[in-house]
C-alpha cells in the first residue's frame, strides 16, 4: 500500500506546484500586458495620424510644383493665402513628337492656362479652424474649369514664425529677385481612435482643455513651437501635425 501511496503524493505536489507558477505567471501577465497594450496603442495613433498629415502636405506641394517650376509669372495674394500662375502656351510639335511652349513674333512666351491655388477657411462651414487648398483653372480660350480641392485640414495659423520669431509664414511668398515661390503647408490629421464608438476629433486642440494649439517662438526655437494656450509645452494634441515647406523656381519667363 505504501508504494502506491508514494506516487500519488509525489503527483499531488507537482500538481500543486504547477498550479501555483500558473498564477504567479497570470498575474504576472495580467499586471504587464495592459501596460504594453497602451503604449502600443498610443504609437499607433501618433504614428498614423502622423502618416496621414505627411500625406496631405506632401500631396498639396507635389501638385504645385509641377504648375510653378513651369510658370512663366507668379502673383501672390497679399495675405499670402493665394497664388495665381500663368503658364506658357503650348501646342503640339509633329518634328519633335511632342508639346513645346509658342512664341510670340518677338520670340518671346505667350501666356496660356491661368492657374489659381487658394486657400478657403472652414469651406463646409462647420467652425473648423482648418480649410482647404483648392486650384481653379482658366484656359488661354477663357474657359474656367470646374474648381478642384488639392488637400484639407490645413492650418496656416500653426505655420512657422519668420526669423526671428516674426510673423507666420504665409502659405505662399514670392521672391521677385530669385523668382522663387516659397510654399509653407501645415497639415493635421486626427489620430485614430481604438475605439469603434469613440468621437473623432478633427481639430489639432490640447488634449487637456480643448483649446485650439498656437505656435509660440522660443529661445531654442524661434520658428516656434506648438503650444496650448492654457497648458503651455506639455501637451499631447489631438491629431498630429507636420509641416513642409519648400522653395520652388519659376523656370520660364
């Protein structure tokens, strides 16, 4: 009887043992995992909407480069919210097989499509402090082509400061001289939500009070940095913000 007995509390204790490093582990997992959870939920919102806001700037100054660097004039609006292009006219070339710019009897550029980028505060009129960057085409025949939105939620009050913690810079600036067109696009892009029901705030505002984001210029950067009005640097907006800025040639004249 007792050799019977033997295994049968040899199999109890292991049992017992097993049972008390799987909740040692359990517990173990259970007060770690919600930790690694949160913090990868919080990467993938900042990351995406991150994503998303690159996206937008990126697209908005790829679809003007192509109409500036082949303009032949450029006229800025004086707020800097507009820009108005005219291209050269062009026709098709049998010899070359391809289009090549017409010149005037002084060999000189002859205009073609006037183009127009402009910037439209809040266009579906639901108090956003974002709007939109549209183009508006006029054909060399005074033909206006139906207005096209190049991107959204665009915000110019977060564009950086000028040298010097100076004013903000318009969305375009022209520079005579150089003829070179300045484009400064400021983007934002909600972070996305983890939860299915949760409300998606379209508005770059402070996570804390809910006010709308300034940029500030600071002694390490005079450009200025993105600030909550009440709570000051340390904050976590509600979508992520980019910002491009580039400098484009006028090549024709």
């Amino acid at each position: 009887m007792r050799s019977l007995l033997t295994p049968r509390r040899s199999v109890r204790g292991v049992t017992l043992a097993e049972g008390v490093m799987v909740i040692l582990i359990g517990g173990l997992l259970l007060s770690v995992l919600p930790g690694y959870y949160t913090t990868y939920i919080r990467v993938w919102q900042r990351e995406t909407g991150k994503l998303g806001a690159v996206r937008r700037a990126d697209f908005a100054v790829q679809r003007m480069q192509e109409d500036i660097r082949t303009a032949r004039s450029a006229v800025p609006s004086s707020d800097g919210t507009s820009l108005t292009v005219a291209l050269p006219l062009q026709a098709y070339d049998s010899d070359l097989g391809r289009m090549v710019n017409m010149l005037d009897g002084s060999g000189s550029l002859v205009d073609g499509n006037i183009v127009q980028y402009y910037f439209t505060q809040d266009p579906d009129g639901t108090g956003s402090s974002g709007g939109a960057i549209s183009r508006r085409v006029v054909r060399h025949d005074a033909t206006e082509l139906s207005d096209r939105v190049v991107t959204e939620r665009i915000h110019p009050e977060l564009n950086p400061r000028a040298s010097g913690g100076g004013s903000l810079a318009p969305i375009f600036a022209y520079d005579s001289t150089l003829r070179v067109i300045t484009v400064t696009v400021t983007a934002a892009e909600p972070k996305p939500s983890s939860s299915t029901f949760a409300v998606l705030n379209t508005e770059p505002q402070c996570n804390r009070c809910g006010a709308d984001l300034i940029r500030v210029p600071t002694d390490d950067n005079l450009a200025g940095e993105i600030q909550c009005p009440e709570c000051g640097a340390e904050i976590e907006p509600t979508a992520a913000i980019v910002t491009y800025q580039t400098r484009l040639a006028l090549r024709n004249q």
